[in-house]
C-alpha cells in the first residue's frame, strides 16, 4: 500500500541532494520472518548528505495482514529544523493509522514560531487528516508539533489524500531546509547534538513497534534493529541507568 510514498521519497531525494549511502549494521538491512501464516518481510534503507546527518526508512510488507513504512529525517547537528517523521501503518486493510509531523527538537516559543508555525496552512489543506486521535504511547507535547497529521482511514483516502499531504509535506521541509542559516557556533552545534540523542533515547524508550518486530522476527533482532538502527544513539534502559 505504501510502496508509491517510499518510492515519491526516494526520488524527491535524490532530485534534490548529493545522498550517500549511510551503513546499516550487518543483519539488520532485511530479514524475512519464520514465524506464523502469514510471511513477512522488512527491509530498510539509509543514506545521509551535507544537510542531512542520517535519513532512514523501513518497510515491511506482511501481505495483505500488514503494510509498513516508517522513515525518520535527522538534519545535520549544524541545523535546528525539527526531525521529519512518518509512519504510516495498515492492517488487513481496515485499519490504516498515519502520522506525519516535523518534530520539534524544542518546544520554547521562538523555535515553534520558527519551525512548526510553517505548517499551519497545510495542517489547515487536510483537516481530514489531522483527527486529534489520543497517543497511547507518547507524550504529545514533546517531540510533536500542534500540526501534526495523525488518522485512522480507509486505503482510497491513504492512496489519494495522504499522498497529496506526504508530497506537501515533503515539498516544505525541503523548502525550509533550504531556507535556513547553518549554526557556526559549537555551543549551539553540542545543544542539537543532545536533542538529537535525546529524541532517539525517548522514542527507543517509548516504540510501541517494537513488541511488532519482535512478533515478526524475534525478540533478539528486533532489540538490535531498534537501538543499533532506528535509534542508534540511545541505550538500552537496563544499560542506560548503570
């Protein structure tokens, strides 16, 4: 179901910057799952440039069961743009959750002004889309914006309106991005570096697809794919209090 958005993806980035592929830890590229009726697979890609210090995505295709396609975009420590997140998910083709944001590394009001107050108008183009649906798993008045997209649909809707709002979205942040003034001062450089690790250790801490990974491919993998890829710079909780 989510093919089309991975590839509009690909391709916008490619168009629009020098990628380099970024390496992904032997094994953890794709797996194939053993377990239950249904197979399924996942695989991930990651690359990185001079404005973007990681950018990931993962998809898994379990069929008609399950549909994934999860990506993250890290700027360069020498930006402060908000983190783009997407993760769209479908199962058995009656539920089909989305959520798109520019993620806010701070939520002090000078930055909101600056970075999220931007995505006003096309929060206002998809009203549709924007559901105000509780998070079960997170907080969201960190590391989510007041514009954030977030629905439960049905796959026209996901093949039509969602896909006008990934492309909108992806059009803007790349227009932003362009737009801003790189930090040159390393007090402002080491203040993103932590918001950056900060972010991976509370999404790590807080990833309800990890008990799907785990379901899928098994609890070793998936541990290994959540904090050697996904969220790289965060620890483990058990290691992280020693």
């Amino acid at each position: 179901m989510y093919k089309p958005f991975l590839e509009h993806l690909e391709q916008s980035l490619s168009q629009q910057f020098d990628l380099q592929h970024r390496p992904i830890p032997a094994g953890l590229e794709s797996q194939v799952s053993e377990r239950g009726r249904n197979p399924a697979t996942i695989q991930s890609w990651c690359y990185q440039c001079p404005e973007f210090r990681k950018i990931r995505y993962t998809y898994i295709d379990a069929g008609a069961s399950a549909q994934i396609f999860n990506s993250v975009i890290y700027p360069s420590h020498n930006y402060e743009l908000p983190l783009l997140g997407i993760d769209f998910l479908s199962f058995g083709q009656v539920k089909n959750l989305i959520v798109m944001d520019f993620q806010p590394l701070f939520q002090d009001e000078t930055y909101l002004t600056k970075y999220i107050d931007p995505l006003k108008t096309l929060h206002e183009k998809y009203p549709d889309l924007a559901q105000n649906l509780e998070m079960k798993f997170y907080d969201a008045n960190q590391y989510f914006s007041k514009y954030l997209l977030f629905a439960k649909t049905d796959p026209e809707t996901v093949r039509t309106r969602v896909f006008e709002a990934f492309k909108d979205y992806l059009n803007l942040y790349w227009q932003m991005l362009a737009e801003a003034t790189p930090l040159n001062d390393s007090k402002s450089v080491q203040r993103i570096v932590k918001a950056q690790k900060d972010y991976d250790q509370y999404s790590a801490d807080r990833d309800p697809a990890s008990g799907l990974f785990s379901s899928y491919f098994g609890h070793e993998w998936s541990e290994k794919f959540l904090f050697e890829f996904l969220f790289e710079d965060a620890m483990p909780l058990a290691i992280a209090k020693k």
